[in-house]
C-alpha cells in the first residue's frame, strides 16, 4: 500500500491518529505486508516527523513494515528522526531534471548521482545500509533540439523496442533531433554491483517501463541477485 500525492489534512494532530487507523484498518483488509510512504515536496511539512513517528509505532505493534521513498532533492525537509523510524529507505536517485526544468537538459540518473545519493543518505544521515535501496529509473527524458522544444519522457521499453542498440548506451539521438538520456543495461548493471555493496538492494520505478524478452533491463538485477543468494 502507498500513500502519496496526499491532501496533507490527515497529517495534522486533530486528524492524525485517525487516518492512520484508517491505513492499519486497510492493511488489515487486505492482507498487506506495510505501507510505503512517498510524500514529496511541500506535503513534507510540520506535520511530517510526527506522523511518520506515530505511524510507525501503531504499524511495528501490529507487524507492519513501514518504508518510505526519498531524494537528496528534499534532504532538509526529512528530520533524522522521521528517517529512523522507517524499516527500508528507498532512495529516488533519479529526476535530477526532467521535463519539469527544460532549461537545464541533461542526465537525470547517473552512476554519479547513485554513489552521491547512497554516500548522503548512509554516512551524513547514518541510514544503516540493510535499510537502504537503491532506486533506479526505467524511463528517460528527451531534450531539445532547442531550450524552447517541449521535453519528453519515454519508457525503457519504448526506447529499446524503437532504436536498436539502445540498451547497450545512456543517450540516444532521436530523429527529430531530441537527446534522449536514460540507463541503458550496463549502467543498471554497474548500479546493482553498487546497491549490492553499499545498501540492500535497488527498487525499480518503474517495473512496467521494463522491456519484454532480451532487452528487459531488470534482468541484469537479477542475475546480479542470483549470484549473491
């Protein structure tokens, strides 16, 4: 279950213990295992630390997981508190840019960013590296061929299926002359060796961007997931 792109009236102390009644009285309904918690932006306010806190301890009580996504992008607006109460932290080491900002094309996932992400969130915010996982993007953005051009974006399964060889690289020349920037399968590689080392593993956003047959791009996790069990 997940909560996002939340009205953030269920966050406030007359309205909190209720709404996360409501969530457990779901998990509940349907069996599920915990919630993920993805709030971004400004629904990360005052109330933030104070609902995670309790949540957390209402779902521990009835063994519940609770994990949450996050990104350096948002770093001052989570408190170390809120952060430590979540059993996994699954860290959006993507959209650095986006269609969002066209005036500032470019790579939105590198391996750069990743070793950037993972050093922030387990040295500077002591997230032990058992709760952290790595996010890694199946999509893509496409800039250009002017700053005025209206940006793009693109699933893996779109780009390899459309231009061949394109698995194998992180650009891509499109024909109307955008760049379009994504992972291609060796840098999902080299970022599974890399969560494999510094956290618990990599979350996908999002697995149905994914490629059918040769090209899927999680089949390198996994064969990286194989080799370790």
């Amino acid at each position: 279950m997940a909560v996002n792109n939340l009205n953030t009236i269920g966050l406030q102390d007359d309205q909190r213990a209720g709404f996360i009644e409501n969530i457990l009285s779901e998990l509940r309904k349907y069996d599920l295992d915990g919630i993920d918690v993805d709030l971004e932006g400004s629904d990360i306010d005052e109330n933030y630390e104070k609902f995670i806190v309790e949540m957390a301890s209402k779902l521990h009580a009835n063994q519940k997981l609770i994990t949450a996504a996050v990104a350096v992008y948002y770093k001052n607006q989570f408190t170390d508190l809120a952060l430590s109460a979540y059993d996994f932290v699954n860290i959006m080491s993507y959209d650095r840019t986006g269609p969002w900002r066209p005036d500032k094309p470019g790579p939105h996932a590198t391996f750069t960013h990743a070793v950037e992400d993972l050093l922030y969130f387990g040295e500077e915010r002591n997230i032990p590296k058992g709760k952290m996982t790595l996010g890694v993007p199946f999509y893509g953005y496409g800039y250009g061929p002017s700053l005025e051009s209206k940006a793009i974006s693109m699933s893996f399964d779109k780009i390899v299926n459309t231009y061949p060889d394109a698995d194998q690289v992180d650009e891509w020349l499109l024909p109307d002359g955008k760049l379009l920037y994504y992972n291609g399968t060796p840098t999902i590689q080299q970022k599974t060796r890399l969560a494999s080392q510094k956290a618990s593993g990599i979350m996908i956003w999002q697995v149905l961007g994914d490629a059918t047959g040769k090209n899927h791009c999680s089949k390198p996790s996994t064969r990286r997931r194989d080799k370790l069990l």
